[in-house]
C-alpha cells in the first residue's frame, strides 16, 4: 500500500476550508492508502506563538478531524515532536540545503516581512527542511498539497536528489498528490483570498458556536444584483457561496440556480446555514464525546509504531553520513 504524509500546522480551529480541501480527501483516501497524518507543532513554533494555545490546539484539532471521520484505527494520528528522528534528519538535510534556495521560497518571504518588526527566528527559514524531514524519514511515495506547499514539495525534491547524491542514501523521492477534485473555498468577506483563520470574520470554523456560523453567513460579501448565479469574475462572493453549498449538499451550480430562482441572497444564505449545521451534526456531537485521555492514548501508540520506522530508516542514513 502506498504511504500518503500530510501535516496540519495547530495554530487554529479547522475551518470549512481545511475541511473541504484536504480534510474530506483524508477521510477518503484513508481505505487505500497507508496515511500518515502529522499535528506539525514543531512547525507551529516558527512564528511566535502562546504555548498553552498550541497544547490546546494540538487535541483540538485531533478531536476534530476524529469527529469528522479519520479513524484513528486506519490513519495513524501523530505529533510531530513525538519522533525525534525527524530533527536529526532535518539536521543532516540542512547541510546541503542552500541559503539561497530558501530565502527564495514564497513563505519565506511572506513570514519574513510579516514579523519584521518582532524579529523572526531562522526556524522559518529553515521550515521546509523540516518539511522535507517528514517527509523523507518515512519514504512516503505521496504528498498532498495545496498550492500554497507546492514551493516547498519542490524544494523537497530538489533536496533529496542531492542528498542522495551526496551521500548515497536511498531516501525515496515523494511526488505530490494532486486530488481529482479540488476544492479552493474563499474567505467569507474578502472572496479573492482563500478561508483562513488570519482572517476571522471570512472564515467559517467548524465547530463554532451556531450562532457565530449564522452571523458569518449573513454577513458574507455578496454584490447588490441579489441573483444567485454562478460567475466567478463577476460575482466571486455569492459564487464562492455556491461552492460551498454545492459541497454541502452535492447539488450542481445549475440546480442551485433554479432552486434560488428569485429567491434573493438572504434566503439562499440561511439556506447554507442550515445544510452547513445539517452537514455537521453528527460531527458536532461526536466531538464532544472525545477526551484528552483517548488523544494521548493514539499519540503514545503512534509514536511507538513510528519511532521503530524512523529510527531504522536513521539508522540507514547515519551509517552513510560517517555517523556510525
Ligand atoms: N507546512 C505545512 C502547512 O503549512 C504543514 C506540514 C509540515 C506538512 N510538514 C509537512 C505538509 C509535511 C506536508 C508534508 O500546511
């Protein structure tokens, strides 16, 4: 079976956009593959961030992504700091990543300027190292990736190549999983950036109280011609809306058009409000049920089973690096 690695950074709830574009393809892809799912804290630690939020974090999302359908007993649910080996072979990997390489990626550059003010730490320039660490410590054969991580999937590769030159490692090169279909969902008030939590009021988190998902629906940005049509260059707001209810409810952009025919926008709104509550009712209900103690209990056998994988495949690589 093919191994799949993916990793999801804890620095905030899961939002409709986690869910609909890499969440739902887990859920999926977890009956044909071997999936490895990582809470990257180590990652998360690269902007400044409040350690008992990101503790919190950490079974949050767990519980989360529980509730949504990954099943602990099929997906092996894991915390990146639990596995030492990834720092040694981020290390080792650091050696022969240039400078130059990663003070051009996009996210760099992004983080960079963002923190400039505070001072940023060299962990975001060495951020796809690490990365590429998680990656290649378990010879994961696919990665998927959104567009924002496709940079750093290159890097990746890049890397490998080199390092295997360099030392005549065997790591093996991951290629990036592209889904059939992929869902790109936009912030709720600002339709032309994707959902995400440095934006509040235009993300939509899964869990959120019922009447904080109802106002952010209400107040979504539309345009003032109240027909809901599909047009994306002209009418991204409402069009971004149809795309989630499309999700919601698996009715096609042209259904939904007949059904809102002079319906008007607050209608079709309350309408996403309710399939969105519908859609997630038994995920809502399940996550509550889910306690620290079960979280820790799949982190500790995680680790076990990943410790022994990674360590062999350390083992391997010291013996050529001249370590052992
Ligand atoms: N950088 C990824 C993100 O921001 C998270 C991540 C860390 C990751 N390590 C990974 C993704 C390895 C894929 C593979 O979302």
């Amino acid at each position: 079976m093919k191994r799949i690695l993916t990793g999801i950074k804890p620095t905030g709830k899961l939002h409709l956009g986690n869910y609909l574009s890499v969440i739902r393809e887990l859920i999926e892809m977890q009956n044909r593959y071997q999936v490895l799912l990582m809470i990257a804290n180590l990652h998360a630690q690269t902007v400044p961030y409040s350690t008992r939020e990101l503790s919190f974090l950490t079974y949050d999302i767990v519980k989360s992504l529980i509730a949504l359908g990954i099943n602990p007993k099929k997906t092996i649910i894991f915390k990146q700091s639990d596995i030492p080996a990834h720092l040694y072979l981020f290390w080792f990997l650091s050696t022969v990543a240039s400078v130059g390489e990663l003070m051009r990626m996009h996210e760099f550059k992004e983080q960079s300027e963002k923190y400039k003010k505070t001072g940023v730490g060299s962990g975001i320039l060495l951020y796809p190292v690490l990365m590429s660490a998680d990656i290649l410590i378990y010879n994961v054969d696919l990665v998927p990736v959104g567009e924002d991580q496709k940079q750093h999937l290159e890097l990746c590769r890049e890397l490998v190549r080199k390092f295997n030159k360099r030392f005549n490692t065997k790591l093996k090169i991951p290629k990036a999983y592209i889904p059939n279909e992929t869902a790109k969902i936009m912030s709720l008030i600002n339709p032309s950036k994707k959902m995400s939590k440095s934006e509040p009021e235009g993300c939509l988190e899964i869990f959120a109280p019922e009447k904080e998902i109802k106002q952010k629906i209400l107040k979504a940005i539309t345009d003032s011609d109240n027909e809901v049509k599909f047009d994306p260059s002209h009418k991204p707001g409402i069009s971004n809306l149809m795309t989630i209810y499309k999700y919601l409810t698996k009715k096609t952009y042209s259904e939904i058009e007949n059904n809102f025919k002079n319906k008007g926008y607050y209608e079709f709104k309350l309408e996403i409000y309710n399939s969105f509550m519908s859609y997630f009712k038994k995920a809502r209900l399940a996550k509550n049920k889910i306690t620290n103690q079960e979280i820790n209990k799949i982190f500790k056998q995680s680790a076990i089973k990943l410790n022994k994988i990674a360590n062999n495949n350390l083992n391997l690589i010291m013996s050529k690096l001249g370590l052992n």
